[in-house]
C-alpha cells in the first residue's frame, strides 16, 4: 500500500515538476483505541498509527516560494511569503500545507521554498485523521530539506498551531501527536497536559484478535460546530468547578463535582471527559498487564459514555457498534471526533468477516448506505522513506 501511494507521489512530482524529488516523507492516519474528547482537557488518549499513509515527494526550490501539487484534485498551488504571512490567506486543502509553512515560520524557522507532490491512502472524511497525516508529512519533509532543529517530540504542537491558527480548526494534540510519535506494534499513551508518551504493546496478532474498522459512510452533519460546542462546554465545566482542565477531575471526585454544576448538559458533558480519563488509564494497565482481550468492555463503556452523555454519535455508528456486538465483537466503539467516521470493533481473528457481515447486514436493514471495512494493525509514525 505504502510502496503504491509513495509512487504516486513520485510519479505527481515528475509530471507536475518535470524533475525527480529529492526524497518522501510519510505520515499515518490514525485510529484513537480509546479517550475520546479528553486531549483538549489536558487528559489521556491512546491512538494506534494505521498503515494507510500520506506521502509527500519534495525538492528544495530557490526563494521563498512552495508549490504543492496534490493528487486528490490533480492541480498545483503556489503562495508565497505574502500568504503565509497571517492565517487564512491560503485555503482549501492547500491551507493545511500553507500553515505549516506558516507554524514553522512563526516559530523562528528558516524555511526552506518548495516544491511537493502529495498522495496519500488515508481516506478524507472518515475521522482517520487525513489532516494530520498531511501535515506531519509535509512537516517532516520541511524539517530535513531545510536541515532544521525541531525534534520529533515537538513536532506536534507545531502541527497543531497550523491546524488550530492557521486552517481555523480547534482540534487537539492527539491527531499529530499519533501521526508523528506512535510506533508499530504498539499504542501510544499519551499525557496531553505534558506530552509525555509510552508506547504500549498492542499485539493483537499474539492474543489471536483483529482490530476491525467499520467507515460509517454517515455524512459527517455540524461536526465542526459541534466540535467546538464540546469543547465550550468542557471549559465551561471546568470554569465552574475552578480547575485548569477537567483533568484535574478525579473519577473518585466526579459524583461531588457534579452536584457543583448548574446544568445537565455540562454534567454530561463532564462526566464523559472524567470517565473516559479513567478508562484510557484502565485500559493501559490491562494492556501492560497483556491482558488485550479483557479491554473489549472499556471500549464499549466508552461509546455509551459518548453516545449518552457526550452526545457526538450518529444512527449509523451506533448501528455497527450494535451490529459488531450483538456478532460476538469483545468491544466496539466510536473513533475519532464523531458526528460520523469509523468504529473500531475488537474481534476473534477468525470472526472478523463474520461480524462485517453482520453490520453490513445491520446496515442494510435500516437502509443505510453500505458500510465499508477494514482490518488494521498497529504502524509506524512518520518517517523519511528514502
Ligand atoms: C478530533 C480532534 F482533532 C482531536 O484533537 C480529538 O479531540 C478528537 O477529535 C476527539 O477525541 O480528531
């Protein structure tokens, strides 16, 4: 798959170029195993990197120009030191590859002009994180043309101030965080208020389990204003109950912290972010224990939490998660920031066709367009591939 979108990208940048890239850099999409909404409450998440990738072929190019040629419109666009001067003056997919220029400049850096051909396998849409692949590819390829100091464990923030200030997207750190610092094999638990990361044995194929990912194909509806409501109403919480963040909410404080707040929603609302702190942190501790299969009920606990009290589920995403448990899934869940996307159902290895089956049929019932699915292990951060 990798060697495939690596040769798009190469054979984009010859026909758009007229010239060989002087390298490719790639970038994974990702799934979030669990802790959903808690990155941008100082909180605990732990995604796994997918083998489907984004990869950018670059040169160096004199001045301070950067042409992009992308493969999913089959154009190139060109700006300059004018356009990343401030935010917004870049737009469309393009803007991603324009606020990390942007970021980096921001940040002190000499960055080099440019020219990139991106293709990428990490479909749009589906809450597998196009966006941050895109930009921690290009990041990637930035940082070695232009020989700059920016270690892999500050990376991310960088890629999230392009995606935050410069695309307009409040996202947290968990999305670049992912696609730059996860290795293979393993999740990556990762402290948001730190950025301190372990990387947790997730060896699915050891304990005879697949990770199956179901796209929902639901039509994401207001995710963004609805994103950015959630995360109104966890600083709200948080305001009230004077702390930081809701991390600073024990599980064991929840019931008392309730009690202080003036209305259900932001009750809800925080009682999904401190649950879900809790079961990242269960989670893990099964996975060191290398119990993997006993984590299936905390994933499943997670989406209630997201479908009851967080509210960011839709018809067809809880149909699968039904449809994959009712077939024998050990867990299932929403991935990602809802409104649409993926769930991630825990399986049997030997069950995995089986309960598609089951959610395609599940799906067909309601009559909802046809699920797509996938199973997916494990992969690597970005890298430069030669
Ligand atoms: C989206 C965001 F980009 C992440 O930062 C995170 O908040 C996620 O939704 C929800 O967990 O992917």
């Amino acid at each position: 798959m990798t060697d495939d979108v690596a040769a798009r990208a190469t054979a984009g940048f010859r026909s758009a170029y007229g010239a060989e890239p002087a390298g490719r850099w790639a970038a994974p999409g990702r799934a979030n195993l669990i802790g959903e909404h808690t990155d941008y409450n100082d909180g605990f998440v732990l995604p796994f990197a997918l083998s489907l990738r984004t990869v950018a072929a670059a040169a160096t190019q004199p001045g301070e120009t950067w042409t992009v040629w992308s493969e999913l419109t089959g154009e190139t666009v060109s700006f300059g030191a004018a356009e990343v001067a401030a935010p917004g003056r870049v737009t469309g997919w393009a803007a991603y590859v324009a606020g990390v220029v942007w970021a980096l400049r921001e940040a002190g850096h000499a960055v080099p002009g440019a020219r990139l051909a991106i293709a990428s396998d990490v479909p749009l849409g589906s809450g597998l994180s196009s966006s941050a692949a895109l930009e921690s590819a290009v990041l990637a390829a930035l940082v070695d043309l232009g020989g700059l100091d920016l270690p892999a464990e500050r990376r991310p923030r960088l890629a999230q101030r392009a995606e935050n200030a410069y695309v307009g997207a409040p996202t947290g750190i968990m999305d670049q965080s992912a696609a730059i610092r996860c290795r293979a094999g393993h999740a990556l638990f990762l402290d948001c208020r730190d950025e301190s990361v372990e990387h947790i044995p997730f060896d699915l194929d050891a304990a005879g389990l697949a990770m199956l990912v179901v796209d929902s194909r639901a039509p994401h509806r207001h995710a963004d204003g609805e994103y950015a409501a959630r995360r109104k109403s966890c600083e709200h919480g948080a305001e009230q109950l004077g702390v930081p963040a809701l991390r600073d909410v024990d599980v064991a404080g929840l019931d008392d912290a309730l009690v202080r707040l003036d209305d259900d929603e932001t009750r809800r609302r925080v009682r999904h972010v401190v649950t879900e702190d809790q079961r990242v942190l269960d989670t893990v501790a099964l996975l060191r224990a290398g119990r993997i299969r006993e984590i299936g009920p905390l994933l499943t606990a997670s989406h209630a939490s997201m479908r009851d009290d967080f509210e960011i589920t839709v018809p067809e995403i809880d149909t699968a998660v039904e449809a994959a448990l009712a077939a024998g899934a050990l867990g299932a869940r929403m991935t990602g920031g809802g409104f649409g996307g993926c769930v991630l159902a825990l399986v049997d290895a030997t069950a995995a066709e089986t309960v598609a089956a089951a959610v395609t049929a599940a799906y067909a019932e309601r009559g909802f367009t046809t699920p797509g699915h996938v199973t997916v292990l494990p992969g690597p951060g970005a890298t430069r591939l030669d």
